[in-house]
C-alpha cells in the first residue's frame, strides 16, 4: 500500500467515525428530549387535559379484567397489556405519549422514503418534533384526544402509501389506525381521491370547502340522512363548544394547504415538487371534516391533517434553499427551544 492510498484509508475511516460519532450524539439527543416530553406529559395532573381524568379511570378499572367498552379494540389490548406490566396510571401516561413519539418517528421514516431524500431521518424527525411541539394541535393530540393521536400518524403513514401506490402499507397502517380509533376509516375511505390528478383534486376540495362554509353539507346531511346527523350532534355535546359550521376552522385549514406552496419558491428546485405532492395528501385528510365537520368538537376531525403538516412544513425547512435553514445543528438548537413551548401548553392545557 503506497502513502496516497494509506492517506486515503486513514481519512475514510476518520470521516466514517466522525459520522457515527455524529449520529450518536443526534439519538442522544432525541433520546433525552424524549425522555423530558414523556415526564412532562406522563406526570400531568389529572385535571389537565378534557380526557386524562377519563383514561385515567378507564385504565384503574383494568384490575377488573377486559372490560365492555366503546372504545376500540387495539387502544383496549394495548392498556391492557400496560397495565399488566404493573404500569400506575403515571407509567400508562408516560407509555401512551412514548408510543405517539414512536408513531411520530415512524411516520417521519415513511415520509422521508416518500420523498427519496438524502436528509437524514435524524434531521427530518428533529424538524418535525420542533414544530410539533410548538403545535398546540399536537398538545391536543397529547393530553385530550389521545387515541386518535396515536391514530393521526398512522394515518398519514397510510395515505403516503396509497398515494404511491404501495398498497401493503395503506392497508396495515389502515388497519393499525382504526384499530386505535374508528374516525381514521373516514380518512381512509377518502384515499381513492389520491388517485385524482392534483388539479381535479383540487376542484373537490374546493367544492368541499364551499359546500362546508355555506352551511350546505350539514343541511344535506340532515335531509339525506337525519340519523346519521344526529349521531354526529349528539357526540360528545357540550354546552361550552360551540357547533355548527366552524368557518375560522375552514380557513385555518386550507391556509396550511397553501403555505407550502407560498414557501415553495425558497426549497431547493430538485425536492420542490416531491414536497408539494404530498400537500395533496394533507388536503385529502381535510375531506371528512368538510363533510361532517359541524358537530362538537369538530376540530378533532382535523388533528391528524394538522398534526401531518407539521411533518410536511419540516421537509420545507431541511430542503431550504438557505443554507442556515437547513443546518441540522441549528435545528436541534430548535428542538431544545421548542421543549420549552411544549412545557407552557401542556401545563397550562393550551390546545386547538
């Protein structure tokens, strides 16, 4: 071996373990701010939170064995199985808010193969946390609407595979979802629009929209199929929501449809269109609400369209045509500071 290629080995190897030593200093970090986001959540107090104190009686009357319940069957075996590892009601919080930064971390995986990527799952995933822990929609996902939390990434995981036609995963991600909450086969159902050129599934969105907006989807709704409006109205009333058509929703909704391609013009031209595709996505998970969102707490309809952009505006940064932008050190910098927005929303409840 001459003196170049030795020179060449010994810079190879020094290059392979900087990485390494850079991708263990990145799980590390992902590790610890985990940790923190599971503590905070796992020890909040029972009245923080619509749902906690719920869950909370839910999984304590586990000592009486499987129950009779209206909720869904995989949620039900997976407390279950918590609560037989001796897990008290802190432990089967910490674990559920584990398992939705597990589905989170999946769904980024997924995401980045969809995209065919070079940015590293570390960077797409600590992107993704930072602006979802600045998200008061995912602080909802967290301490209130927990099983469809756990649901909404599944979902997205879902839909990806449907909209690049790998049906294997649409169907056990569908499956997985459903299992966690029923509402994900309304998302499910609305897939075959995926298969609708970008400009037509446009025109349905927009058709949605106004037929939403205008008050005629509840009203035909109510005509077409009074029982089932009923059904809807009477879910989880309460006198301190506010139903009916919800347009500030409506319009928050389609204004994060249409950031990403505001913001197009500022990610790098060989990634720009693979990230506007899966707008397209995010638009199809906004269909059921279009459709029967009207009734209480109709924001929920929403959260895994709200939680899926935060994954979609973390690909706009890591492929920003600004260097800084996209710097992976800058970026766990704003994992760091994002920890202590999420800290403000979950103790003090603040969710949309």
């Amino acid at each position: 071996m001459n003196t170049v290629q030795a020179r060449y080995l010994q810079a190879s190897r020094r290059s392979q373990g900087e990485a390494m030593a850079r991708w263990w200093l990145g799980m590390i970090l992902l590790g610890g701010v985990a940790l923190f986001a599971c503590w905070l959540v796992g020890t909040r107090p029972l009245d923080i939170g619509s749902d906690t104190e719920t869950y909370a009686g839910f999984f304590e009357n586990l000592v009486q064995g499987m129950p009779e319940t209206r909720l869904e069957p995989g949620f039900v075996y997976l407390s279950y199985a918590l609560y037989k590892l001796g897990l008290g009601v802190t432990g089967y919080q910490f674990a559920l808010f584990g398992l939705l930064l597990v589905m989170v971390a999946l769904a980024v995986r997924r995401y980045r193969f969809y995209l065919e990527t070079p940015v590293s799952w570390q960077t797409l995933l600590c992107a993704s946390l930072m602006l979802l822990f600045i998200s008061p929609m995912f602080t909802n996902a967290s301490i209130n609407a927990i099983r469809q939390g756990l649901a909404a990434p599944l979902v997205f995981v879902a839909l990806l595979g449907f909209h690049r036609r790998r049906w294997g995963t649409f169907a056990l991600a569908g499956a997985l979802a459903a299992s966690l909450h029923l509402s994900s086969a309304m998302y499910l159902a609305c897939a075959p629009a995926l298969l609708l050129s970008t400009r037509w599934l446009r025109v349905v969105a927009a058709g949605a929209f106004l037929a939403y907006v205008s008050g005629l989807s509840m009203l035909a709704v109510r005509a077409g199929a009074p029982g089932f409006y009923d059904v809807v109205m009477e879910y989880t009333a309460n006198p301190l929501y506010r139903s009916g058509v919800r347009i500030d929703f409506a319009v928050f909704t389609i204004f994060w449809y249409l950031l990403p391609h505001f913001l197009a013009p500022l990610v790098q031209a060989q990634w720009r269109q693979r990230i506007l595709d899966s707008t397209s996505v995010y638009l199809v998970m906004s269909l059921p609400f279009f459709l029967i969102g009207w009734g209480f707490f109709s924001n929920r309809y929403l959260l895994p369209a709200w939680l899926a952009v935060s994954m979609i505006l973390a690909a706009v940064l890591c492929h920003a045509r600004i260097a800084p932008l996209r710097n992976p050190l800058l970026i766990r910098a704003g994992l760091l500071a994002s920890c202590g927005v999420f800290y403000i929303y979950v103790s003090r409840g603040i969710v949309i």
